[in-house]
C-alpha cells in the first residue's frame, strides 16, 4: 500500500507541477489569443501543443503524437485510449499522427523503437501523465478565464464545466 501511495502521490505532483511551471506560459499565452480569435475573422489557430504527445486544435479535435509505430499489435488503439481516458473524452475523439524520429523527446530510456510487446509497458506512465497534464492546464485555462478556483471545475466530454455558475467550454 505505501508503493501505490507513493506512485499516486509522485503522479499527482507531476501533474500539479507541470500545470504550474508549463501551464502558466502556454495557458496565458493561449487565453490572449483565444479572445484575439474571438473578436476577428481570422482563420482558425493551428493545434496547440499542451505537451510533446498532446494537441488540440481551435475546433476542439484532439491529436496524439504517437510514439510507437502500428504493426498488428494495437498499438494505434491502446495507446490513444490512455490519453482518452485522461481527457475524459471518447476513444474516437483522439486521432493520432507519428511522432518525429527524436528518442530525447519521444523514446524510452533514449529508444523510440517498437517491439517485444512493450508499447503499454514503455508508454503508460508517460502517456498517463501526458494526458493528465494536458487536462489540467486546461481546467487551469478555463478556472483563470472565469474568475473560480480550478477546484471548482470538471472535465468531461471534451469540455470543463463550473457547476456553480453552470458554465462550460470547449477544449478547443
């Protein structure tokens, strides 16, 4: 119980500290040029990249960068469905585009193959985080817009909620 206590505890900190550091620069930056979008009639913004595996576009569409290739083992299933599951949003709402050939950013332990069954076993714990942290920078995007504590919003289907004041956007 104390190992599980101490990953849980490790993980939430990494998605606390990645919301704080990384979300507070891309989230402010994003909020300008949200309301930039809003009052002109300029194409849409491309994708955002809330992290190396995350994009969401003005639409609200949903990309992993998948670090693995597909070859019969399900890896173009399984691995979306752990950033799906971490935005609250259905399998179908992810598609994915291949990753860059850069093992720094995308590898494990400085490998970006694929092979030995070890997709879930090498992508869980990043892809987890990855789709955590995403999710949480954008609660912390939408809390800061209306003025309410992040602890007061949800995530759910593709867009945050404030049940207080019934409010609700849209990832995109």
């Amino acid at each position: 119980m104390d190992e599980l206590t101490a990953k849980l505890h490790s993980r939430r900190h990494f998605i606390q500290l990645s919301a704080l550091v990384g979300g507070g620069l891309v989230l402010g930056i994003e909020l300008q040029a949200a309301r930039a979008t809003q009052t002109s009639h300029l194409p849409p913004r491309a994708a955002a990249a809330l992290n190396a595996y995350v994009r969401i576009d003005s639409q609200g569409r949903i990309t992993l960068v998948m670090p693995k290739v597909e070859m019969g083992q399900g890896t173009y299933t399984s691995l979306p469905m752990l950033i799906a599951e971490e935005l609250e949003v259905e399998l179908d709402a992810v598609t994915v585009e291949p990753a860059p050939p850069d093992p720094t950013v995308y590898g494990v332990d400085g490998d970006q193959s694929t092979g030995g069954s070890t997709s879930i076993r090498d992508c869980w714990l990043p892809l987890r985080k990855a789709g955590a942290a995403a999710r949480m920078m954008l609660i912390g995007a939408a809390a800061h817009k209306w003025r309410v504590p992040v602890s007061a919003c949800r995530a759910e289907g593709g867009m945050v909620f404030h049940d207080g004041s019934a409010r609700r956007i849209s990832y995109g």
